[in-house]
C-alpha cells in the first residue's frame, strides 16, 4: 500500500515519526511522500526523507502562502529539486475557499511552479479548492510545460471534469473523504481508470469513517484501499496492485532512487 499525500512534519504527527514510519514500514506501506506547502515544511520534508528510507518528499508552496513565494523560496526550491528522493512539485494550486492569498497572486504562482517543475523534470501535485476553472485554464495556457505528468490530490470536482482531466492523461487521488456517508464518488470513479488512482491520507487531516474527527495517520491507509476497491468492483489485493504500479509510474524517482540504492 502507498501513501502519496501526507503531512509527517505537521505538530500532530512530527514527534511520533519515527514510530509511525516503522509501524507502516510492518504494515507495509510504502512509500510515503510527504508534501510542501511552505518554506519550513519543505525543509522539514527533505530531512524526513533523507532519515526514512520509506519516505519522499515533493517541493514547493501551497496557495494558501502564495504571498510568501519569493526568490530565496525559488532558490531553496531549486536546490531541493535536485535531491533523489525529491519526487514531485507539489502541493501547488488554487484555493478559492478561504482565499488566505490574493487570488491573482496565487493564479501567478502556480503558473510559476508549473515552469518549473518542467524545468526540474517532475510531476505536478496539485490542491485545487473552488477554482477548477481557472486551474484548468492555468494548465491549458501552460501546457508546453506539462511533460512529467499532472495528479489531482484530494479530487472533487465533477465527473465530466474528471473525463477530461483523463483525456489529458491526468492521475487522480484519494483519501479519507471518499469514505464518508456523503460522499457520492461512484459517477467520478466511473471516469477515471484503475490505471490512474492512487490512495492517499493527507494525514492528520481528513481521516476515513469510522475514524473521522481524529487525528489521521498513514495507517489508515487500508481503509481508502479498501473503499477504492469496492467503489472498482475489485478485491482488495488487486487495487493494492493496481495503485502501487500507478504510484512507481506517476513517481518515476522513487524506482531510479531505490535502484541507485541496491
């Protein structure tokens, strides 16, 4: 099982890494990719991979700190983009619900951050809140720079969204939401592909039922396998199957690192 979106540096879980990991490397799942959303967690990201073999780290600023993306920012991001357990650009985007930054500002840096992870030669992992819009517009002005592949985290747009997001070869992934009561996935599942999901926990955020309004944790990863699964029509051990391939496919630096490592 994969974990393709956490936040192991958030307070909630920073200080119980070390036994997190090792439970997950038991439970195996692997790897985990921790995620950026600003200049200390992207720090924190690359230490985390670099003491856990398990772990991968994305660079680069969520929207909600796009007023804070400046040249040191860009020069720190640069020199971790080089780093081989550097797997993604990511979480970048737009964030229509709570506007923490000028919409503008953050429409500028994430056509910013599209430049460069093509420049970087790594996949773009992508937060997109009430602006699925302006996103697609952003990607479609952008598009000569899409060559290392596009994934949706925590989707939720609609279904004739999501089929044209396939059409463009983009993956998509999930988490804990899409074990909710309310959740209604099946017309979205129904125009995405085994082939491009993955599972995610975005932890300590979002945990699946019947964890919800706790603490999430990548061990809860077997509870967005398992609804994946029944939401496919598969037993489990297949969608497991399925998302890792997905996952070594969308993260092609995680195969070349742990090749490099043998």
């Amino acid at each position: 099982m994969t974990d393709t979106h956490l936040h192991l540096d958030d307070p909630k879980l920073y200080e119980n890494a070390e036994q997190i990991v090792a439970e997950c490397k038991q439970r195996g799942i692997d790897p985990l990719i921790n995620n950026s959303c600003d200049f200390d967690s992207m720090q924190k990201s690359v230490l985390l991979a670099e003491r856990f073999d398990c772990v991968f780290a994305t660079v680069g600023m969520h929207p909600h700190d796009s007023k804070n993306f400046d040249g040191e920012f860009i020069a720190k991001m640069t020199e971790y983009a080089a780093l081989p357990k550097v797997v993604a650009v990511g979480e970048i985007g737009l964030d229509y619900y709570y506007d923490l930054s000028d919409r503008a500002v953050q429409r500028d840096v994430f056509a910013q951050q599209i430049e460069l992870a093509d420049k970087f030669g790594l996949p773009l992992t992508l937060h997109v809140r009430d602006a699925y819009g302006d996103a697609w517009d952003i990607l479609r002005a952008q598009k000569r720079h899409l060559n290392n592949g596009v994934l949706w985290h925590c989707y939720s747009g609609s279904a004739e969204f999501a089929r044209q997001a396939v059409k463009e070869g983009h993956y998509f992934a999930f988490g804990g939401a899409i074990t909710f009561k309310n959740a209604r996935k099946e017309d979205v599942i129904a125009q995405i592909p085994i082939d491009r999901v993955l599972s995610e926990t975005d932890s300590p955020y979002m945990s699946p039922e019947p964890l919800r309004g706790r603490v999430n944790s990548p061990l809860n990863i077997p509870l967005i396998v398992t609804k994946l699964a029944a939401l496919y029509g598969v037993d489990v051990a297949e969608a497991e199957r399925a998302i890792a391939q997905n996952t070594l496919k969308f993260f092609p630096k995680i195969s070349l690192y742990r090749q490099t490592a043998d």
